[in-house]
C-alpha cells in the first residue's frame, strides 16, 4: 500500500489506492488554487503600485501635453493586457508542472511496483529451486541411510567389512582404465610381518618413478554388535601397516560412529595424532584418491630428480661397499700372510738357532779332534810301552832279530 510521510511531524501514513487518489486530487486542487491566490494578489499588489505610481506620475506631469496622457494609458493598458496573459500563463504552467509531476510519480510507483513483483517471483521461484534441491538431497540421503541400515541388519561384522571392501574396489575399478592406467591397487596380502592392511594404492610416472602410495583400512560393524568401537581404535595398527609397506599415506574409511559429525562432514585430517592419515565415509573414497594424485603429482618431477640422486647415492654407496670389502679382505688376507711371515720368521730363527747350536757342536768337535789329532802326535812306542813291560819286551826283541839294513823300524826311546 502506498505510504505518505507528513512534513512536519515526520509520520508516516498507509492509504489504498481509493484514498491514494483522493488525495492527489485534493493535493491539485488546494495547490493549485493557493497557487493561482498568491499570483493574483502578487500581480494586484504589482498592479496598485505601478498605478500608484502613475497617478503620482500624472499628477506631477497634469501640465504635459494630453497626447502624452493618453499615450501612458495605452502603455498602462498594454501592461496590464501583458500582465493578465503573464498570469494567465504562468497559472496555466503551473498546472501542467503540477500534473507533470504527478504523472512522474505515478509513473515511478508503477515501476517499483513492478520491480517488487519481479523480485517476489525471483524469490518464490530461488526458494521452490533451494526446496526442490534440498528435497533430491534428503532423499538421497534417506534412500542411502535405509540401504546401509538393510545391509547392516542382513549380514554379520564380518561380511559388512567384505562388502565395504569390495564396494571400495568396485568403484576404483569403474575408473581404472580412464583415469588410473599406471595405478596399482590390490589387497594386502603380506603378512610376514604379523599384520597387514586392507589394500594399497600404488601410482608411478609413465617413466617408473613413483609418486603416490596409500594404505587403506576399511571398517564398519553392526548397529546391534555389543562392543562399539571407534575410529581412533584403529589408528595406531594402520599407522604401523602404512610404515612397514612403505606407504607415504594412510587413509582409514569408516561406517563406524555413524552419529559422529565429525566424520560425517567430509575428509577428516587426523595427522594430529599420526602423519598424513585421514578418516573418510565411502562416498569420498575416490576423491580423496583423486586431491592425493593431483597434489603428488605436482611433486612428480621433484621426486623423479630425488630418484636420480638416490641412484646415485646408491651407486657411491655400492662403489664405498667394494672399497670397503676389498679392504677387508685385503686386510684379511694381509693378516694372514703377516701371520704366516712371522711364524716364517720364528721358524728361520728356530733354524738359525738349531744351526748355530749344531755350528757350535761342530766347532766343539773340530776342537776335540784338534786336541785328539795333537795327542796321537805326541803318541810314541816309548810312551804306549812306558807302563807295559810285556809290551816293550815283544818290540825289543822283534828290534833284536831285524837285520840292520832293512831295519826301518823306529828305535826304542
């Protein structure tokens, strides 16, 4: 409804449009008629002082020629002949202002009318849009919440983690061949270290340089299982599969806590407690997947460079190893050989030591022979018969019975 404000107390006032008109009639009427009052008694005032001064005028100049007179009240009359139409036209555009602007502001109500009934349909329709959306929503989350719930009351703890499981694997493999063609995703099937995760998503360049591992853990339980467990129950287990196969994320998606908003809101970062672990529903299984290619791989070629140094690292690393074995075994080897040169050596002075003593028995021997050899030079028939009167007898008379030509026998001292 329209609204009129009073000028002098400020208050504003609500009319229909009945009421509405009345007024703006009476508004032309009453201005126009205090319009037209205050010109009339504007020109009359003008009027009374300009004859005013005419007659002042006339009566100084009683003794001018008549034709003057005359020509002054013709001019008189011509002003006010001038004067009447001056009103007449200045009431006249007073009228049409006055309806000029009523028009200009009739004009300016429709309009704003009409602005406000188109943005009332705006609002109507962005409203039964937001109504119409949120509805598809609700019933999608009613419809997801009633398939979960009838999964859940049909199978056993064990199978719901199965089916969640293979819900996860179906819909990676959906996009396998488009999106994912270097990945690697499968179950975790080693063991050997006494515990294992559910499956690891592995990707590398076309080159072979990796660039992205995860390791996933997929729980979920029954709404009537006794024991409720919670997210963080399993973070530690996970943490420690991420680290032993060497994964550089881990990601736990979870139907556990179903009540939980936290988890219930999008991506959960849990690095808080573990590094680069996260909590996810199903529904961002291959999102998530997706933000940690897209992140890594703008890592790709730094990675690819890190590889290269590694390499090479190795490579100085294999080249110190044979350095280092070499010089093992050469000191080794070295060790025995000293070995076998110091008992080599013991051995020639055990040797040296036998033959000096062997030397000495022989010059010791050398010596006796010395002292024997001087004994036998000394050794006479006189000396072996000295103490043996048998003895000296037989050479005296074998001495006796020589001839003494042929006797070449020593004589007997």
């Amino acid at each position: 409804m329209p609204e009129i404000k009073c000028p002098h107390c400020g208050q504003v006032f609500q009319v229909d449009q009945s009421g509405y008109a009345d007024l703006l009639s009476q508004v032309r009427t009453a201005e126009f008629h205090k319009e037209l009052e205050s010109r009339t008694a504007q020109l009359a005032k003008e009027q009374a002082g300009e004859i005013a001064v005419l007659k002042t005028q006339a009566q100084a100049d009683k003794q001018e020629a008549a034709s003057a007179y005359e020509r002054e009240i013709t001019a008189l009359k011509a002003q006010i002949s001038a004067a009447q139409t001056a009103q007449e036209l200045a009431v006249s555009r007073a009228v049409a202002g006055e309806k000029d602007r009523l028009n200009d502001k009739e004009k300016e109500l429709l309009s704003l009318r009409a602005q406000l009934t188109d943005a009332q349909n705006q609002i109507q329709l962005q409203t039964q849009s937001l109504k119409d959306n949120y509805e598809v929503q609700l019933k999608a989350k009613d419809q997801e919440i009633a398939f979960y719930k009838d999964l859940k009351a049909k199978m056993s703890t064990k199978m719901l983690g199965e089916t969640l499981e293979k819900h996860c694997e179906i819909e990676f493999n959906r996009l396998r061949a488009t999106g994912f063609q270097n990945a690697y995703f499968e179950k975790d099937n080693d063991a050997r270290t006494g515990s294992k995760g559910d499956y690891i998503f592995r990707e590398q360049t076309a080159d072979g340089v990796e660039f992205i591992s995860i390791m996933f853990e997929m729980k979920n339980e029954m709404d009537t299982t006794a024991t409720k467990h919670k997210n963080e129950d399993f973070f530690k287990e996970l943490d420690k599969d991420r680290n032993e196969k060497g994964c550089e994320y881990a990601v736990l998606v979870s139907l556990l806590e179903a009540d939980n908003e936290l988890y219930n809101t999008g991506i959960v970062d849990v690095s808080y407690k573990y590094p680069k672990m996260y909590v996810i529903r199903p529904q961002f299984f291959i999102p998530m997947i997706t933000l940690l290619r897209n992140a890594a791989l703008n890592s790709a070629d730094y990675r690819r460079q890190l590889a290269e140094v590694k390499n090479q690292n190795l490579d100085i690393s294999h080249f110190e190893d044979d350095i280092n074995e070499f010089k093992a075994k050469f000191g080794r080897n070295y060790q025995l050989a000293s070995d076998k040169f110091k008992k080599a050596i013991e051995e020639i002075d055990k040797t040296i030591d036998h033959l000096q003593k062997t030397k000495d028995a022989l010059l010791s021997s050398e010596n006796n022979l010395r002292l024997a050899n001087d004994k036998a030079q000394d050794l006479t028939v006189k000396k072996l018969v000295k103490k043996n009167p048998t003895m000296a007898q037989k050479f005296a008379d074998l001495a006796a019975n020589k001839p003494a030509d042929t006797d070449n026998s020593p004589a007997l001292n």
